[in-house]
C-alpha cells in the first residue's frame, strides 16, 4: 500500500492534463487513521463519479463489540454511521467546484426506512464506508490543488468525524443499534403470537405529506391507541414492555369514513415490513416479512400467469390459466398480482379500496341479477379472500369503507374513526346475520391451483448496444435492462432508489440460475440465498456503495413485468 504523499505527489504531477490522467491515482494509500481506496475512477467530470472506500481497523475506530453482537444490532449501526457519514460529507465537504461533479463527496443517504446497504461495512477487523468523490477539473482540465483539498482536508474530516466512536454521539448511537434490534424482535415475535402486524400505542403514522415521507408534526399527529379487544402485549430486549393493536392471521377488514385514516393505517403496515429510523414514529409498528401491498396496475404485461381463480371466460377464448398480455385492464392486473406474489411465497396480502380495480373487489346482488355469472368473467375478491387463507394460509388485510359485503368474510372488522381504531366486529358480523342480502356466493368450492412458471433463459438479456451490460435504476420506480425498461410503478414496498439497482443486478444474477427447469420461485430462492451468504457485494462484477437489501417478492415483480421475458407453466408449486 502507497503511502498518502505518494497520492499528494501524484496528483501534483498531473495538474493541468487531460482528464484521463486521473485514472494513474487509482490505488491503495496508507492515512495516518485508515486506508484509502480508489477503487474506479471515473472518465470525465460529466460522468457517474469515482468510487472510492475508506477503512478504519475496527481497534482503533473504538466500537465496541456489542454494537455488532447480532445482525440486527449490526444493521443498527451500520445505518447509523451511514447517516453520519452522509450529514459528514455536508458539513465537511465544499460541495461542487469546477466542471461536472467535480468537487463532490457523497454517501447514499438513508431516508425513513432501515436499510442494509453496500454503502456501510463493519466486522470484527475493520468499519468500511464506500462512497463517490467527483474529482474536480476546470474544464476536462485535471484542477489537483481542489483534489487535494478533497483528500487531505475534507475527507479525513469527513472520516473521523464518522467511522470513530471517539466524534460521534454514543447515546444517539445505541439509540439506533437498540431499535433496530427491538423492532425485529417484535416482528419475530408475531407468528407464535398468530399475528400478522402489530401497531404500538403512541405511534404516530400519518406523514409530513403525500411526496414527504418523514412524519407529520407531532403537533397535529394523532397518536395510535389500540382498541382493549385488540390489544397485545410483547416484551422487547432493550425497551421492555410494549402495548398495541394486534392484527391476527386470517381477513381483516379496516371500514370508517372518508378521511379517517385508513389508507394511513395500512401505509403504515404496508411498511411494517422495514424497520423505522428513531423519531419516525413507526419503530414499532412491524408487519409480517412477507407482506405485500396489491393493487391495480393497468397496462402492465403478464406472462403465462393462470389467473383463472379470479378470471375465466374472456371474450373471444383467451386463456386465463395461462394468461399473458402486454396491456392487462385494472382486473386482469389485481389478479395477476395476487396470484404472481402467493406463487413466491406471499403470506399476506394487503389491498386498499383507493387503488384497487371495483369489479375486482365487489359485485353485488343486484349486479349478479343483471349480468348474470355467466356472462361475467371475473369472480370478485370477495368470494375469494376466504379460501385463500383457509387453503393457501394468506392472509389478508382490506380498506374498504364503500360495500358492507366483506363483513360476511372477515375475522375481524376495525373502524377507523378520527384517526382511532375501533373494533367493530360484532357489529357487522351483526348487521350482516340479520340483513340478508340474497347475493350468491360466486367463489367455488376451492381457491384453485397457484402454478409455478419457469422462465426462459436468454430471453432475460442485460445487453444493451456494442454486447455491453447495461443495467440501471434511473429512477425509484424503474429499471432499466439490456434493451428494455421495467416500469415498477405499482410496487408500492419498494422504498429506495438503492433497492431499485440491488434488483436490477438480482435480475442479472438471476439469469445465472434460469436453466429452463428451475422455477421462478427457486430462481429467486437461489439469488437471496447468495446475498444471505454471502452479501449484496455478490450482485455486482465491482463493489459499489449504492445497493440496499430488497425481498424476493420485489425481485419477482420485476421479472414478472419484463415485456420481453418468457416463461412456461409448471404443475403446482
Ligand atoms: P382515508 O383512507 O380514511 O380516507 P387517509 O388515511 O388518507 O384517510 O387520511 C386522510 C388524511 O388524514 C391524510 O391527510 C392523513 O395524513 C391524515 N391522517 C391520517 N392519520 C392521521 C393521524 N393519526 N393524525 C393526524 N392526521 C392523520
Ligand atoms: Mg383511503
């Protein structure tokens, strides 16, 4: 390893030249309190910036071993050093000088969500932060006298004021490692607790605003208060006793009035798969790990995928048990979505009126005297919601404020009142015994078969011009493969722009496994179990700071809405 002079000389030898002269400083150099890595430099200052690292030897950066004693006390402090790197590069950096990105230092930053990232590594040997630096020019002109404030002035600012414990807030520090880890007890918690999701007392849900996803003030902010019928009691390893409203395993149904926060309620839940940053006001409010958000997408493509539970008798023959377009209506896409997350292992599905396809949802009894079943090709979510747990074991949670139909279905009724849950479920398990409406039952006698698919190998193609890879996440809701882009506007769960890119190269790693046997499911299996191993690093042919942890069931959705991507049907799974 160089010595840091050997960077400073370096960099004062190519002051002035061509940019591509910075490529020389790639390389390992020794600073007096870590390692410096450049890992990449980029081609110019217009381009994506450098990648670099810095690694601090565990000993001398003072953390102590139990901020690292399990996985979820890791991930608590990795999340938290992140942010104190990413408010570091703020304060210590001069921010953009020159051409270009030339001048700037920068970290992913973390937002509501607790995420593991590449960008954050600690272990027994060393703390490793991976990050950018857009190394300055005055034109395509090398500038060294910037770079070398960069170097030498802001980034060991930068460095010290974040990868040692000696700067940085320990109290605030534990703070993080201890919710982390008393969240993911919680959640662990659930299943022998035949729950689903849990909802703290005091927790505030409600956020800043529609595009602002940090929490409304606490001012105006109704705290959560569980319903005495509802309420549950857990204990965690740091914070002890914990009250709240247990959602149980079978069909909850949220009603109330416009405006009373149901959509809040099930956002929240919707979330509850992730841990919360302290003071977002969710920490504790924690949903089964397979969850997932449903709803209509139109004009998404399906695949080979057998939506004949909900759709059969289409216009014109197309099949349903092997559905594919590149057009799917509000319907055909709610199907689809049901049926493509229990084909990978969802356990409970989460569906919202407001974004939900009508017909899909209900279809009462006067509709079914005026257009009889056999003239109607779907079968309503209603009929539906049963079976799918009593036979498959999903459960499901449903806002629904517009059709009393779903009280004869549903295990528990909430009433979302000023923001307050009551439990209503005598009520409308009343009110349904004693109004009856003569609606027939429309779903069958089983849900039916969930199939396993098994996609093509080579029509899942990274190649973009010249043969080159190209793969991207240009924005939170869209990737970008080979020649296609995939539009994930309907895959509510995916919170950061990082897990977009994670699951765009897990496509790629994916292709490793299509053998034309193995199934979608096993394919996926197979992809995070090598992340589980041996890290988000195996994604990439590189290591890069930018990539966050992402479900399988993220990962399958967006395979699943590849235009291009091929598949065939496979017995049960
Ligand atoms: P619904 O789905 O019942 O129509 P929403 O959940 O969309 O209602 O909530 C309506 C409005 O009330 C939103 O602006 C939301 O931010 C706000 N809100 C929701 N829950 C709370 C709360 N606990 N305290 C204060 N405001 C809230
Ligand atoms: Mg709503």
């Amino acid at each position: 390893m160089a010595s840091d002079e050997t960077l400073r000389e370096r960099l004062r030898s190519i002051d002035g030249k061509g940019y591509k002269a910075y490529k020389g400083i790639k390389g390992e150099y020794r600073f007096p309190n870590y390692a410096l890595y450049i890992d990449h430099v980029q081609g110019d200052p217009f381009a994506f910036p450098s990648r670099i690292r810095v690694r601090a030897d565990r000993d001398l950066s003072g953390f102590k071993s139990d901020t690292t004693s399990n996985a979820s006390r890791a991930l608590g402090i990795c999340d938290f050093l992140t942010r104190q790197f990413h408010r570091s590069c703020i304060s210590f950096s001069r921010g953009h000088r020159g051409s270009g990105k030339s001048g700037l230092i920068m970290i992913t930053e973390p937002l509501q969500e607790v995420l593991q990232r590449t960008a954050m590594v600690i272990n027994p040997r060393f703390v490793e932060a991976r990050f950018f630096m857009g190394l300055p020019a005055a034109g395509r002109r090398i500038s060294a006298m910037d770079a070398e404030a960069m170097f030498f002035e802001e980034l060991p600012r930068i460095v010290q004021s974040s990868l040692f414990l000696e700067q940085v807030d320990t109290p605030q520090l534990y703070r993080y490692i201890e919710t982390t880890e008393d969240a993911d007890s919680l959640r662990n918690q659930l299943d022998q607790r035949g729950l689903i999701g849990f909802v703290a007392d005091d927790a505030h849900l409600p956020r800043a605003s529609g595009i602002d996803p940090r929490p409304m003030d606490s001012q105006s902010a109704v705290g959560f208060q569980s319903p005495a019928s509802l309420r549950v009691e857990f204990s965690l390893p740091n914070r002890g006793r914990i009250t709240g409203m247990g959602i149980a395993k079978g069909v909850t149904l949220i009603v109330g009035g416009g405006y009373h926060g149901k959509s809040t309620l099930l956002e929240a839940l919707e979330r509850g798969i992730y841990n919360h940053v302290p003071g977002d006001g969710r920490e504790f409010v924690v949903a089964h790990p397979d969850t997932v958000k449903i709803r209509a997408a139109n004009a998404r493509s399906i695949v080979k995928t057998d939506i004949s539970p909900f759709i059969r008798n289409l216009p014109f023959q197309k099949d349903t048990a092997a559905f594919s377009t590149d057009n799917a209506s509000g319907s055909t896409s709610q199907a689809a979505n049901i049926i493509e997350a229990v084909e990978v292992g969802a356990r409970v599905l989460l569906l919202d009126e407001d974004t939900s396809a009508t017909n899909f949802m209900i279809r009462d009894h006067r509709m079914q005297q005026l257009v009889s079943k056999d003239k109607e090709p779907i079968t309503p979510f209603v009929d539906k919601v049963k079976q799918l747990y009593a036979e498959k074991g999903v459960s499901t949670v449903l806002v629904m404020g517009g059709s009393g139909d779903y009280f004869n279905v549903a295990d528990h009724v909430i009433r979302m009142t000023g923001y307050l849950p009551v439990d209503v479920t005598d009520d409308a398990h009343r009110i349904a015994a004693s109004d009856t409406v003569d609606r027939l039952p429309e779903g069958g006698d089983h849900f039916g078969d969930v199939k396993a698919r098994i996609p093509i190998s080579g029509s899942v193609d990274p190649a973009g011009g010249k043969g080159r890879l190209k793969i991207s996440a240009p924005r939170l809701r869209e990737i970008v493969f080979g020649h296609t882009s995939i539009d994930l506007l309907d895959i509510d769960q995916i919170t950061d722009i990082a897990q977009t890119r994670a699951i765009a190269y897990g496509i790629y790693h994916a292709t490793r496994f299509m053998d034309g046997a193995s199934s979608l499911k096993a394919v996926i299996a197979a992809v995070m179990d090598d992340i589980e191993k041996q890290g988000l690093d195996v994604l990439t042919p590189y290591i890069t700071g930018d990539l966050a942890a992402f479900r399988g069931i993220e990962l399958a959705a967006a395979i699943n809405r590849m235009r291009d991507v091929r598949m065939e049907q496979k017995a049960q799974v």
